[in-house]
C-alpha cells in the first residue's frame, strides 16, 4: 500500500528564501535525512509485505511467515537488508521521502512554500513505486503452482491504484476536516491535529485493503470466479487489515517523524 508522510511532517518552519549556500546544504540533509528514515523503515516494512503476499498466495500463514521474516532479520540482518524486498522497501521509502524533502527545499529556494509541489512530487513518487513494488512482490511469492511468473496484469494495477487513492484520501484529505471537528467538541489543535494524522492512516487500511488483496487474487488466480474472489477475501481480510495496520507505525509515524526531524536538525 502507499506509505505517505504528510507536508505537515515533512516542512520546517523557515520560509525565507534560501541562499545558494543554503540551498547545497538542505538538498544535502534532504537526502540524507531520506536515506536515514528509509534504512530504518524498510526492514520492518519488508518483513510484513512479504508475509501479506505469501499470506495472499496462499502458501504460508501470514504470522508464521511474519515470525520467519523476523527471525530472518534479527539471526542474519545484513543478508536481509540486503534481500531483493527489502531493497524494494528501502527505495519505495526514499523515492517518497526524497521526492517530498526536494519538492519543499526547491519551493523554497525561489521564495516560497508550495505544499501542492510536494504533495505532488511524494505523490507520484510513492505510488509508482509502490505498485511496481507490488507487483514485484506477486511474482516473487506466487502460489506454488505457478511455476513461472507471468506478467502482471493491467487490473492488478488499477486495484493498486483505487488502494492508493483510498490512502491518500485518508493521508491528506481528511485529516483536516476531522481535526476540525474533534476541535469543535473540545479537543485542543495540537490534539485534534495529532490524532488525525495518526488514526486515519491507520484506519484507511479497512477499506483500503480489500482492494490489495483483489489485485494480489487476479495475478495468482486468473480464472477465479467472482464469487470465489470474494471468498478468499473475506476469509484473509482479518490478518491482512491488522498487519497493514501495524506497518503504518515504522512506514507513516516513526519513518516520517525522524525524516523530519533530521531535517531540522541539519539544516
């Protein structure tokens, strides 16, 4: 699924315009702040995507394969780090984090600040490389009677892409309106604000992950009928929503607040 940050996490509050010297200096902490934040969540991010999709190929459990990719990870991390999803993740990360740190330093150093450039640029980064990701991930896990990956189909692609806009919906959209209206029965705006960019994200993954589990069944299942798509489904959705849940916290919380504070703290 998309793993946004908000430009809310992502933008200091200096707004001047930057000099040259400046400007070498942020896209140097932009990448480097990318680079740290993408390292930290991709191992763990890794681990659950692969067990989503084994869990959806039906060849593993989705927690006895989540247990195994962690044991993976703590007996031999750097062979994981250096596993083909765990690139993947780790590039899916600092495409979206990059994208978004450069959209705001570039913004800025002619003068301004434009939150549609890095809405826009995070945008596009993330969820092109994160179906492409996917995609990936369907292949290399495919049900044991697929012997050779075939070709990911164009349907695969447009539920990976109803999925993201679900996402992103919940990602900039809503967060919002339902501050807004938490503030209006109470709630101070550091609360509201605060509650809204972490509950929604997480809370998108219920009609979210339906359809990534539908784009997963029309590549391992290509003649399935309707009715057995939703059968198998229904009977995944419970792990699926609560792992895809659980790798909002590194992806969207942890990864996002760290990109931004190594911003801050070098620049």
């Amino acid at each position: 699924g998309i793993d946004q940050i908000t430009t809310h996490s992502l933008v200091p509050v200096q707004t001047d315009a930057m000099s040259e010297q400046q400007w070498r200096r942020r896209v140097l902490a932009d990448l480097v702040a990318a680079t740290a934040a993408s390292s930290f969540a991709a191992p763990f991010v890794a681990a659950m995507d692969t067990a989503i999709t084994k869990h959806a190929a039906g060849t593993h459990g989705l927690l006895a394969s989540l247990n195994e990719e962690l044991a993976v990870l703590c007996r031999r991390p750097y062979a994981f780090v250096a596993s083909v999803p765990c690139r993947w993740l780790f590039g899916l990360f600092f495409c979206t984090y990059g994208a978004a740190n450069l959209a705001d330093t570039f913004s800025r150093a002619r003068g301004g600040f434009s939150s549609t450039a890095v809405l826009g640029a995070s945008t596009a980064a993330n969820m092109s490389v994160a179906m492409a990701k996917d995609a990936a991930f369907a292949k290399m896990y495919r049900p044991s009677s697929m012997k050779v990956a075939r070709p990911a189909p164009p349907s695969m692609f447009a539920c990976f892409f109803v999925r993201d806009l679900v996402c992103m919906a919940a990602f900039f959209t809503l967060p919002p309106q339902l501050s807004a209206e938490l503030q209006a029965v109470g709630a101070t705006k550091v609360a509201a604000d605060t509650a809204s960019q972490f509950a929604l994200p997480v809370l998108v993954q219920l009609p979210a992950s339906p359809w990534h589990l539908l784009g997963l069944h029309l590549y391992n299942s290509p003649t399935a009928t309707p009715r057995e798509r939703l059968l198998t489904i229904w009977r995944q959705m419970g792990p699926t929503v609560a792992a895809r849940m659980a790798r909002i916290v590194p992806a969207f919380s942890v990864g996002g607040t760290l990109n931004r504070r190594l911003r801050e703290a070098w620049t």
